[in-house]
C-alpha cells in the first residue's frame, strides 16, 4: 500500500480523499494556493504545500514536482483539473509516481469521445447519431455544415469535460452561432480545450450514469444507476440513486449494458458509464467518466463501499474484494449541490468569508464539504460549497430527511442556491419522481408559509431594520445587485 | 418605539417596536393591534439578525443586508421595509435625522442647509419601485445637513437629512 498520496485538487473532494487516507493510515499532502488556503483540506492533510506562484492546481509538471519533493507515491487527482489529463497520468507514470485512476493509455482512449461512441456501437449499443469529429472555434463554418446534415435539436458537447457543464443544447439553427461562441469558450475556460461536437438531442431527455469499479485481475462489478436529470444553469443540482422511474428490467439492462463497455474499454478504478434515456425509454451510450464523480456519495450510502478507498486499493495493485453477488443496493440516496451563487440573479457568483456555517446532521445524512463558519469562499474556484446526501429505506423517507436537512442548513456571510433546491425538493413532480429534462423549464411550487408563521418572520424583518440603525451601516457590506428581485418569482434560466 | 410597515411574501403587516439593546432581551412588540413577546438574542455577533424568538417559536434567519430579503427553513422570503415614522412627521421629540424608507433613488433636494422648515414640509423626492416618495420634515425647525445629492442611490435606512 501507498506510504504518502498528494491529493492534487481542493474544495470538497479534497477534503473526501484525506480523510479515507487517514482511515488507512496513509500520509496525506494537500496543496493550496493563497486564496483558499482556509479551505478545510489545508488544515486535514499531514502536509501542506503551497502552490508557488503562478503553479496552480492544474499544472501538471508543478504537481509532478511537488509529488516528488514530498516523497508521495501515489497522486489521487479527485475529479475536474488534472483528473482525466492523459499527458499528466503519463508525467506521473514516467516519474514512478502512481496516479490514481487509468493509465495514459486508457485514459486517452476513454478521452477521445467520438472514437469511444464508434466502439461501443460497434458491439451492439445503442449510441446518440453525433459528427465524426469536433471542430474548434475558428472552424465555424465547418461545423454550422455539420450542424445541418445533423439536423436539430441538438446537442453541443465539449470535447474534454463533463457532461454538465460541457453540454449546451440547441432547440433550433438560431441559436446555434451565439450557443457555439458561448460553448467554445465555456469549454477553454473549464477544460482548457474549446473542441466541440455535435450529438443527437433528445427532448424530453433523462441523464443516466452507472458506477461500475474494476481492478487490474479481471473483476468488474456495477454499484447501480443514478440520475442526474435536474439541471439547472448547466450544471447538475440534484442526484439520486436509484433512478426513481425506471422498470427493473431497463435497470438490468443499463447495469448488463454499463458492464460490457467497462469490459470493453478495459475501465479499472471507479468509472461513470454515462447514458441518456429517450421518451420511449430507450438507452443511448454517451460517454465514460474515468474518475471519481461530485455524485459518487449517493452510491457509497446506498451500497456502504467507500470509493475512494477502492480507488486506491485497485491503484496499489490489490483485487477488489467484493463480487457482484456481494455487493447490496440498500434503499434510496438524494444529493443536492449547495453552491455559493444567486439563483435569482443569474446565477451570479458569491465568493466571501462565511460568517455562520452549520450543516445539518442526524440519521441517514451527510455533508461533504470544505467550509466551516469564518472560512473565504475563493473567487477563483467554481461555487460547490457542500454537497448534502440524505439516505433511507425508502425515497420518500429519503426526500423527507433531505428537506429536513436543507431547510436546517444554516449558511451567512455568502448567497447560496439552499432556497432554490427547497423549491426544487417541494416540488410535486421531484417528489412523484417522473421529472425530466424538461424539469427546469417549468415554474417551480412557491413557498407556502403558514399565516402565523409569515406574521412573526414580519415581526423578525421589522427587528432587523431596528438592529440594523443600532450598528453603523457603513460595516454592513453593501452587496449591490445581489438579492431576489420582485420580477424573478419564476425559475431562473 | 419604531413604526414599521413590513411587507413579507406579498403581505403587509404594521409592526411597532421598542428600541433594541445589545444583550439579550425580552421585548413586547405591537402587530396590527395585538401584542406578541419576542426575545431578540445577544447581538454580539457582527450579523443583521442570526436568530430569535418570537411567540414561542424560534426562528433562524439570513436577512439581507439591504432588507430586500430574507431566509428562513421556509426558504426566501422576500421583503419590503417602510419606516413610517421616516415619513410621517414625527413627534418633537424625535432626534431630527430623516432616514431612506426604502431604498431608492434621490430624484430631487426641496430645501437647503440653513433652511426653516415646517413640520411635514417637503424636503426630499425619492424615486423606488416606480413610484416618487416625498420625504417631509419630522418636525419645525431648521435643516441641520442633507447628506445626499440628486441622481444618488440610497440603501434603506440610510439617514438623507438632518433637522434641528
């Protein structure tokens, strides 16, 4: 087993590595720049290393270097930056340094999305009708020809990336110039590569993933399906495992087909096999997650096997441990994403020092995060500030903890998304669990507040008007543009 | 004591409320005519309000700094504050300072420092949610200072003005 791992990334999953390192007792190596070295991973890690200037937690011959200067023999890259970075697993490999996920080799097979869509198809699974190659942002003309033979809706995928933020869909040939600009960009700025392809859109669509784990002597097993349907701004707000409106005959065979593409590719490690799922409820292949996922909570509650502790076992060379027949899907599991952003104002950003930062507790829940009250939300980093996971026997039973517990969370000092996601687990089709693709575009159930109840929260804004004259108003931190606006009742776009 | 009239999720209540201290305190307040206890907790924490009792039943709260907002395990509420002693005259015994009662934009400054002015006199125009609210003078006296300019955007309770 590994004696020291650099845990080359920050934030919440950061936080996740260390700690199932120091469960089996291996050294830990956290790095940090300057503006989030109050991030919780600092201070969990037997070691800190600041990222020197210019470094940061994508450069990859910084992070090599480091590994090296800190005696590390394993470098687990958590998910986003260096996390499916062929060059990078090769910079380690050369470097003897084990990198914790798939060789460079797998790596940039699983990478290269359309040559991955044209294998699968190739074995007999159903994939999306997508372009034969992505084109960059200076080749428009190019792929506006192809956008045209496609035909639309369609989707925008970017090249490197994931399926969330990297995924852009087009309704109609308007939108197409302006989706294109916007996702080009986007995907340099996320990924660092503006490639884009096109994929076949389905309308009403639902977003489907199965965990599959695997180790270097043969074994691979399924961990069941999640959902990632509910999207909001481009990016996933709400998970669960199992797919509340799936047969257990389509659950078979998305598990029988998640497992063949895994043998196929030669998956080891944790992989997402990601699928999409039309109006008539068939299955399309779209692409491999060769890495931990934000979501990957919701299987470990539901099956009470720790993935980044198989990740780092099969990584070290040991079996899996576990057959399939071993492995149980215990009950229903829920994750919101709490992010530091104003849903009401376009999603706006809201980095900051967190005056109160309380998360809920009890049983069935958990909270992933990097953040405890007085710590700064950074600027430069995206907006995930605590993922919540509620678990029971039962999906109402889960939802019923999960409201529970965001109404519980108590966050200041920073805007958060926690009123949007009450809204979105109040909601009757979340709670019938027939939502789809479709789900953002309609207005969200308002907030029924019992009359009594809206009298004392009056009496409650009356007194904070008081206190506010007692205090000088100067040290209040004036947060223009900030704040719910009297036009935007209906769901943020 | 305060007049408030608060605004929450599309209902109005009328609010009267004693000053408040620092330390934890039990107070009475008046809604719409009836009497509710409130005990408003220490407020040694640098935040508008973190949580408090009111009729029995705590509450915990994220109010936003500009009261345009506010949330609690209901989710968002959003609020509307009007200090209505800020525009009504006040009794003499008011301290004289005119504060923004909602906040807005100062379209226009009537009077001068220097000038004598009348109770309920016209002083300031303040232009929020589409409407013009003049600002009149709590009291007769003279205008001490105008802290503000035509075109300035104010927060809520932001003083404007000052009569002695």
């Amino acid at each position: 087993m590994f004696r020291t791992i650099l845990v080359a990334n920050r934030g919440e999953i950061a936080v996740r590595i260390i700690r199932t390192c120091r469960d089996m007792g291996i050294r830990t190596v956290a790095l940090y720049d300057d503006s989030d070295l109050s991030s919780l991973h600092v201070r969990l890690a037997d070691e800190s290393v600041r990222l020197s200037s210019g470094a940061l937690y994508h450069d990859a011959a910084a992070l090599v270097q480091i590994a090296r200067d800190c005696g590390a023999d394993a470098i687990h890259p958590g998910y986003g930056f260096l996390a499916e970075h062929a060059e990078f697993a090769r910079a380690c490999e050369e470097a003897g340094i084990v990198f914790i996920g798939p060789s460079s080799t797998a790596l940039e097979k699983v990478c290269d999305k359309i040559a991955t869509l044209e294998a699968v198809r190739a074995v007999g699974i159903a994939v999306p009708r997508h372009s034969s190659r992505a084109y960059h942002a200076s080749e428009w003309d190019a792929l506006r020809d192809a956008a045209e033979r496609h035909g639309y809706p369609l989707m925008l995928k970017s090249y490197s990336g994931g399926r969330s933020q990297g995924m852009h869909l087009v309704r109609e040939p308007t939108q197409l110039e302006s989706m294109a600009q916007h996702a080009h960009s986007a995907a340099l700025t996320a990924f660092g590569d503006d490639r884009l392809y096109l994929e076949e859109a389905f309308l009403p669509a639902r977003y489907l993933e199965v965990q599959i784990v695997g180790d270097r002597h043969g074994n691979l097993v399924h961990l069941g399906e999640r959902d990632g349907t509910i999207q909001h701004n481009h990016r996933k707000m709400v998970e669960e495992s199992p797919a509340p409106y799936l047969t257990d005959a389509q659950r078979k065979e998305l598990w029988r087909q998640a497992l063949a593409i895994g043998r196929l590719l030669g998956c080891a490690g944790a992989c997402t096999v990601e699928f999409v799922l039309d109006a008539q409820g068939r299955f399309f292949f779209t692409e491999v997650k060769a890495r931990i996922q934000v979501e990957h909570p919701i299987t470990e509650m539901r099956t009470g096997i720790d993935l980044v502790r198989t990740q780092i076992q099969v990584a070290a060379g040991e079996p899996l441990g576990f057959s399939q027949d071993d492995v149980t899907l215990r009950g229903c599991a829920i994750q919101v994403r709490v992010n530091a952003e104003d849903p009401w104002n376009h999603y706006l950003p809201s980095p900051g020092r967190l005056r109160r930062f309380r998360f809920p507790g009890g049983p069935g829940l958990r909270v992933d995060t990097y953040a405890y009250s007085g710590c700064d939300v950074p600027v430069r980093y995206d907006p995930l500030l605590a993922k919540v996971v509620a678990w029971d026997d039962t999906r109402a039973g889960a939802l019923g903890r999960l409201r529970r517990a965001v109404a519980d969370f108590a966050i200041s000092g920073v805007q958060t998304n926690l009123s949007l996601i009450q809204r979105i687990l109040n909601d009757p089709e979340f709670a019938a669990g027939t939502y789809d693709s479709e789900f953002a575009q309609r207005p969200l159930p308002g907030v029924e507040v019992p009359p009594e109840h809206l009298r004392n929260l009056a009496i409650a804004a009356a007194l904070a008007y008081i206190r506010r004259g007692i205090d000088s108003s100067g040290v209040l931190p004036d947060r223009a543009g900030s704040g719910w606006h009297r036009d935007s009742r209906k769901l943020p776009q | 004591m305060s007049k408030l009239s608060i605004t929450i999720d599309g209902r109005t209540f009328v609010v009267e409320a004693p000053p408040l201290r620092r330390m934890t305190s039990a107070i009475t307040v008046r809604v719409d005519g009836q009497t509710v206890n409130v005990l408003a907790p220490d407020m040694g924490s640098p935040e508008l309000l973190d949580w408090l009792i009111v009729d029995g039943r705590p509450y915990e709260l994220v109010v936003d700094p500009n009261l345009r907002w506010m949330r609690s395990r209901f989710g968002l509420h959003q609020i509307e504050v009007r200090d209505l002693e800020a525009t009504v005259a006040r009794p003499a015994s008011g301290d004289g300072r005119i504060k923004a009662p909602i906040p807005g934009l100062i379209t226009r400054v009537l009077v001068s420092p220097g000038e004598a002015v009348e109770l309920g006199q016209p002083l300031l125009v303040l232009e929020a949610m589409k409407m013009e609210n003049e600002i009149r003078a709590p009291r007769s006296g003279r205008v001490a200072q105008i802290h503000v300019a035509p075109g300035q955007s104010v927060t809520l309770g932001v003083v404007v003005a000052e009569v002695e």
